[in-house]
C-alpha cells in the first residue's frame, strides 16, 4: 500500500512537472518570439461579446493575431458563419488551439507563424489581445494592408494614433479569493 502511494505521489510530481514546464516554455516563448507577448486567455464571457462588436455576418474572414487556444475564433466560426484563420507563434497554444478545433468541429484555420508576416488583405475583421507595444508596431500593417471597410477588435489595448468607432466595457474580472472585481477591461472596434 505504502508503495502504491509514493508511485501516486511521483506521477502527480512528474505531471505537474510537466505542466509547469510547459507553461514556462509558451511564457518563454512569448517572451522571445512573440515580442513580449505571453499566452494569456480572453475571458470565456467576452468571446460572443468581441464577435458581437464586430457585427460578425456569415461568410466573412476573420484572422485572430496570437490566436491562443483559438476560443475566440471557434465561437466566431460556430456562432456566426464566418471563416476564422488564426496566428500563434508559442508551440503550446498552438497545439492546444489544434486540439480544441478538431474536438469542437469548428472550420478554423491555425497557422504557426509569425503574424507580422500574415497577409491580412483578405480580412474583415481581425481580432488582438496584444501588449501596447505590439499595437505600436501593428498599427502601420492595418493602415497598408486592410481593405475599406475591415474592422480590427482589440481587447484591453488601444491603437496608438486611431480613434476606435467604439468602445464597450468587457465582463469585469474579480478575484477567486475575495470574489471582489479587480478591474474591467475595454473592447476597442476600429474600422478601416
């Protein structure tokens, strides 16, 4: 019995070994590849809420520029008839988005790639959850490349010298100890 317990206590060490590992190697590569940018969801609230801003339309092209898991995406694709093509750099994000497309039988397409180098011409709406600095260098790319018309959507982080159409308020985060709101973020729609 006292055997059986310690193979039970090294598996779960060696599970959450590996979780751990590659939670840090998408942070790293975030980091590195990614200009800073780290895998981190949107809330499962605000998928519908994004797409909804974008006034989503069945046929449309919808790119998602460090697409993670791709929720936001399957929830384009599932709820409002679009084509979602995605971009994420981190290996395990991009695994990830892989899995859960193939589960939710969602049309989606994933790219592991670099997104500065996505032709983005084709787009109707192009959906970001990007650092600041990223949106800086993004900024010129959208001016160049988005036909009349394209929308980008931006969670929590603005376009440097664009005023957006809109701006509504995101579902607000609260703490899981406390369960009181932390802070609540923006969605910015942009239109080309």
């Amino acid at each position: 019995m006292l055997i059986l317990a310690a193979y039970f206590i090294l598996l779960f060490f060696l599970l959450f070994s590996l979780a751990a590992l590659i939670i840090s190697s998408s942070i790293i590569f975030g980091l590195i590849l990614a200009k800073g940018v780290p895998f981190i969801s949107i809330p499962k609230n605000d998928w519908r809420k994004m797409s909804e801003a974008a006034e989503l339309k069945p046929g449309q092209i919808v790119y998602d520029l460090g697409c993670g898991k791709a929720n936001l995406l399957t929830t384009a694709v599932k709820n409002f008839g679009v084509r979602g093509i995605g971009y994420e750099i981190s290996p395990w994000p991009y695994v990830w988005a892989k899995w859960r497309i193939w589960l939710s039988g969602a049309d989606v397409e994933v790219r592991m790639r670099n997104f500065f180098q996505a032709d983005i011409k084709n787009a109707d709406v192009v959906f970001t959850y990007l650092f600041p600095q990223v949106m800086v260098e993004l900024e010129p790319k959208f001016i160049s490349e988005l036909k009349p018309g394209a929308k980008v959507v931006s969670y929590a982080f603005v376009l440097p010298s664009i005023k957006p159409i809109k701006v509504i308020s995101a579902t607000p985060r609260f703490s899981w100890l406390t369960k009181k709101p932390l802070h609540t973020s923006s969605i910015y729609i942009y239109q080309f």
